[in-house]
C-alpha cells in the first residue's frame, strides 16, 4: 500500500510539474502563504489563540510542553517523553483534533494524537481553535482543534538555524532547519533529535525512574513552486521515529517493574495544486498518512504486537467570491483507509466520502456571519448531518462578540470497531458519537492589553465506553450522557519602549464534565487551571517566568480518589550575543520545576523533579 501511494505522489508531482509553464510575470504573491485558510476566513465567530514565535521558542521542541503552559488544554503524559494525550473543555483526548496543513491526523487506531511526537520546531504557525469544529476538519473536532501550519515566504532569502542543548538526567536534544526562498521558490528542511535517560528521582522515595529512556527524531520538509502566475504546487513531508521505554508504576511505597520498549514511525506526506483567479481558487489536494507501533513486552526479546494504517485522502476545494462581502467554499473529500494489526482480526478497510459547504457574508466592517454543512457517506456506519453557525459583532475597536454554535460528532475508532485480544472485544455495531455546542465569548482590548471572556455549553451523547461484558472482558457500547460546560478567561499584557519589552499571557479555565448516568466529573478533567508566563527582555539580555496551576483530578469515575492539585514553575534566561536580520548567537539557560514539586497528572506516575538546560542557537 505504501509504495502505491508514493508512486502516486511521484507521478502526480511530475505531472503537474510539466503540465504548466514558467511565466516570470508574477502578477499575484502573498510573501507569506498560510496552508489552512479556513481557520482564518470561516472562523471569525471562534476563539482562536494564535502562539507566538517568541512563546513557541521559550518552550521545549514538545508541543505537551508548549500547549500545557500557554493554553486551557490539559494534558495527561504517562511521564515526561511517554505518550501524551488532550482534555479540551472536559472532552476526550479522541474527542480534540490535530490539525496538519489542513488535514486531520488524528491517528486511525486509537482516535488521538500524541502530542509527544510533535515537534514544534517544524511549525511556523500554531493556532488554537476552540469549540466544535466537525463540520470543517471531521471527526473528533469536538471540545477543540489545535492547528500546526507550515508558511511559505516567497522572497529572496536563504537562513540556517541550529540549535543544541544538555540537560538534566543526560537529556541531549539538537535542531537544525535550512529555508531558501525568491519569488518563484520556496524549500525547508528541518530535523529534531532528543535523548535522555529519563531516570530522574521519586520525590520522597527511595526510587527512580527506571526503565523510561526514550529516543526520538523528527524530519520535516516543505516545497513550494509558482509554475505560473496563478499556479501554485506546495509540497509537505513529516517523518516521526520514536523509542521509548515505559517505565513502571509507584504505588505507596513499591514500584512495579516493567521492561516494556515501544516503537512507532508516524509519517505524512501532502501534496496541493492551488489556481487562482480574481473571482475564485481552486485547491487540488492529496495526502498519505502512515503509522505503524510495535509494543515489546520485554524490550530484550524479538517478540512483540503491531498496528498499523494508511489513509490515502484526496480533497477538492473550491473557494467562490460572490462579491467583495460574500464567499462560498465547497469541499469534496475523500479517505480510503486501511489498517492491520496484532488485535484487530486482519486487515481492515474503511471508505469515507465527505462533502462540505461552508458560507461567510460581512454586513460592513462591524458584522459578519458564517454558516456551514457537512454529509459524509461510509461503508461502517451512518454518518450525521453536522451544521456549523458563527457571528462576529465589532462595534468599536475596543470590543468584540463572538458567537458560535454547532452539532459535531467522532466516529468509532479501528480498536472500537475491531479489536480481538486479551481483555477486549471490539463492537462492529457501534455509532458515531455527536453532539451540540454553544459559545459566547468577548474581547476587550485596550492600549497594551486585552481581556477575552468565553462561556460555552457540551451535550454529548451515544458516548462510545468500554464496559465489562463477562469476567474480565472489556467491549464498547454507546451509552453515555455528558454534559460539558465552564469559562474560560484570558488576560495578556505587552508594551515595548526604547530598548526594552515586556510580555504577560494569563489564561484560566473553569470546566465542569460530568457523566449525567452517575452526575459525577468525568476522569482527568481538573474545575480549575491557570497558565500565566511573564517575560521581560532589556537590551540583549531577556528572561521568562512560567506557572503552571492543575486543579485536583478524579482517576476513578465514583469520584473517590483523585490527584492531588499542584503549581509547577519555571524560569530561563536567554543572553543574545550576537543578532541581525541574517545572523544571531544565543545562549539559553533554563530551569524546570524550580521549587521541586512532588505531583503526577496521571496516577501513579510522578513527574520530574527540579532539572536544568542549557541551549546554545545559531542563525545564518
């Protein structure tokens, strides 16, 4: 399947390579092309939280590190480099969806993405977009998306940056990215490494993290080509090697060994034909996703279980501008998806037709609105008809409205539908789940600050649960009920004067989740969480504080046992020796967990104590 679809690719490249011819009048450029337009044109009535370069460099190549300290999102991490999965507005980690250059890659298997495996080193852009967003990016796009775009700069430049860095528990991580544009072409290509022993110390025990080395590299390239003044052919590539180890739980007093080895390649290659014209575009999209795990019961034997899929998506958009107020964007996509492993009974194939229209109309410059559809047609289940409806009111410049609402839904996952192992049974028979959602949400903004205030109201239901069925064995069933409401209030500062500049980004979150069978809080969803990071730079000199507040936990759904709340803060100092438009010399210190806190975001599994990095960056 794999060497089909990169014979596709291949084929595909040289045709739309010599089926165009070069025309040096470049009448229509943008230096800077974002690939995703939609989260810019078609979500205006949305809460989405754009991260800045200067926060995405003050936060390690993980996007867990990144999004826990600079967002509302929780994340649960089986220790530092384990899997990583997200809790946004008290959904489900299947229930939040990644987005890459347009294309959903939430993985096949399991429904979720891990946030571990995402190095923010690759991105130039990366958005938040919060509330339901089915309708747009398909399925698990329920209590949000996150968003990770790659920008193509069409001007004469070519850059070199490198970045290395030690740390704590014998932690090595490296980066190096080349770009190269002019006004015709523009390439990168970029890799990220990291290593560690991860064997750091149990806070008030005798033990340590044994058995959590783990071993990571990242590729990724992108390519743009004007063929002509209204042709446009990008090209995307992103390659994730993993190897880590999973280290053993700590309960009271003991620790249960493990010699468990986990290894996965997850893989995306994207190709897009873009054509404009005055009055329309037309994008001509195709994409390969590959994953593949091995688990290793004992890292020393040959032995071990598999999983795997390929997505093969082909994707037609077609941009209309009616008039200069008015824009209607119909979307045909489709998936053909195959998947094998271990525990899933053979191979398994999935077929998914989906059509899409989406409308904006802007009343003026103070209001607009946007509507949306979307149908899909498959051959595992019956697919709902999903609606979208936004409104942005600007009345002044200090003051915004945004109102949206939605219905949204997730289908069943490969190991829902199909797995055959011990202690579970999948269930071919189950449905999608939806749901309906509500947001109001304002923006005041003033000289050098704004303050953001968003409601918002989750009912879901035919909620897919594993419930015991006989003994010991698990299957999915469509049963719950749940109810998902809060708020979530932003507050950020920043004002810059002579040679120096200050920065304050705050966010706090109130959700309420709960099962409405039992009217008990969903697990690992925390009432409250605060992210609040100052920095402040003097001349050549900067340095960043982080705090980071979790609520209590439950871990079991009676609700009689929980984690604990804690505060985790960081500090850094970064001293510029040498920077201009093409060169620049940084040294960066770093400091994690500065008061040594004992806590865990998933139970039984302590977090590390205080640890240190220090960075060194190169640009020319």
């Amino acid at each position: 399947m794999k060497r089909k679809v990169d014979y596709i690719f291949f084929i595909t490249v040289l045709t739309l390579l010599q089926g165009f011819s070069q025309n040096d009048s470049i009448t229509r450029l943008d230096e800077v092309i974002i690939s995703d337009i939609k989260i810019k044109k078609f979500s205006e009535g949305y809460k989405v939280q754009n991260l800045s370069d200067s926060v995405i460099k003050r936060n390690d190549i993980s996007l867990t590190s990144l999004l826990r300290y600079n967002s509302t999102i929780y994340f649960r991490e089986n220790g530092i480099g384990g899997i990583s999965s997200a809790s946004f507005r008290g959904t489900s980690a299947s229930q939040t969806a990644v987005i890459w250059n347009g294309i959903n890659i939430n993985s096949q298997l399991n429904g979720q993405t891990d946030f571990n495996t995402v190095s923010t080193n690759n991105y130039d852009d990366i958005a938040i977009r919060s509330g339901g967003g089915s309708v747009q990016y398909g399925s698990g796009a329920i209590g949000g998306s996150v968003h990770l775009n790659n920008e193509f700069k069409f001007s004469n430049h070519f850059s070199n940056n490198f970045r290395i860095s030690y740390g704590s528990f014998n932690t090595s991580k490296a980066n190096y990215k080349v770009r190269y544009g002019n006004k015709k072409i523009y390439t990168d290509v970029g890799v990220d490494y990291i290593n560690s022993d991860n064997d750091f110390k149990y806070l008030g025990t005798e033990f340590r993290n044994q058995n959590g080395a783990f071993q990571n590299i990242n590729l990724n390239g992108s390519l743009g080509v004007f063929l002509s003044d209204k042709n446009l052919i990008k090209i995307y590539h992103n390659t994730f090697l993993g190897k880590r180890n999973f280290s053993g739980i700590l309960s009271g007093t003991s620790i249960s060994p493990s010699n468990d080895s986990y290894r996965d390649i997850n893989s995306r290659s994207l190709i897009t034909w873009k054509y404009f014209d005055k009055s329309y575009t037309s994008k001509l999209s195709i994409a390969h996703l590959h994953e593949m795990y091995r688990f290793f019961d004992n890292k020393d034997s040959d032995e071990y279980d598999f999983g795997k899929s390929n997505n093969l998506i082909t994707k037609y958009e077609f941009l209309y501008r009616l008039n200069r107020d008015i824009q209607l964007n119909a979307i045909a996509d489709y998936s053909f998806i195959q998947g094998e492993g271990t525990n899933f009974g053979g191979s398994q194939d999935r077929n998914i037709f989906s059509g899409v229209l989406l409308y904006k109309h802007s009343l003026g410059k103070k209001f607009n609105y946007g509507a949306s559809l979307r149908q899909e047609i498959t051959n595992n289940y019956d697919s709902p008809l999903l609606f979208a409806l936004d409104a942005k009111f600007t009345p002044s410049k200090y003051y915004t409205v945004k109102i949206n609402g939605s219905r949204n839904y997730r289908i069943p996952t490969y190991n829902d539908l199909y797995w055959v192992g011990p202690g579970g049974l999948g269930n071919p028979d189950l449905i999608p789940e939806t749901s309906l959602q509500g947001e109001l949400g304002q923006e005041i903004r003033f000289k050098n600050a704004s303050l953001s205030l968003t409601a918002y109201y989750i009912n879901s239901k035919d909620l897919i649960k594993w419930i015991p069925v006989s003994g010991t064995v698990w299957s999915p069933v469509n049963i719950d009920e749940v109810e998902s409401y809060g708020v979530e209030i932003g507050l950020d500062y920043e004002k810059e004067w002579k040679n120096q500049a200050i920065t304050w980004n705050n966010n706090y979150a109130y959700t309420i989740s709960e099962d409405k069978e039992r009217n008990k809080q969903l697990i690992y969803v925390p009432f409250h969480k605060v992210t609040s990071s100052m920095s402040y730079r003097y001349g050549c000199l900067s340095a960043f504080y982080q705090l980071l507040y979790n609520g209590p936990v439950f871990i079991t759904t009676d609700n009689t046992r929980e984690i604990d709340g804690y505060d985790v803060s960081n500090v850094g100092l970064v001293y510029t020796y040498l920077k201009t438009d093409t060169q620049e010399f940084a040294v960066n210190f770093r400091a994690n967990n500065i008061y040594n806190r004992n806590y865990q975001n998933v139970g039984f599994r302590p977090m590390p104590n205080r640890n240190y990095q220090i960075q060194l960056t190169f640009k020319f």
